[in-house]
C-alpha cells in the first residue's frame, strides 16, 4: 500500500526528528536552524496528507475514492 505507517501524523513527526537531526548533527547548524528545518519538514508533509485525502473525494461525482482513509 501507498499509505503505510509513513503515509500518518505519525509519520511526519519521524520525518520532522530525522530532519532536525541532520541539520544538527550532520550539516552542522544551530539548534533553531535545525528545528526549523524539522517543523517545515513537518508542515510539507502535513500539506501533503491532506491534498491526498481531498484529492481522494470525487466532489462532482459524490462518491469517495479508494484510496480515501
């Protein structure tokens, strides 16, 4: 499936940590850098989860898609 564990909230916030951590620790930036980068890490995947559950309702044809959920 598309939607796994990695396609949640949950999901994001992995991605987010991961992200401030390479910031941090492998690119070298300040703590406030490296969050920041974590929280539009976290942001963009938000966008993105729900673009795909607006996407996944046909609002002309009034039916709900598969891959809604």
């Amino acid at each position: 499936y598309h939607r796994g564990i990695f396609h949640s909230i949950l999901g994001g916030v992995f991605f987010a940590f991961l992200t401030a951590i390479v910031y941090r620790y492998l690119l070298g930036r300040h703590e406030g850098v490296a969050w920041l980068a974590g929280g539009f890490m976290f942001m963009g995947y938000m966008v993105h989860l729900v673009l795909d559950e607006i996407y996944s309702v046909d609002v002309l044809g009034t039916r709900i898609k598969r891959s809604f959920g």
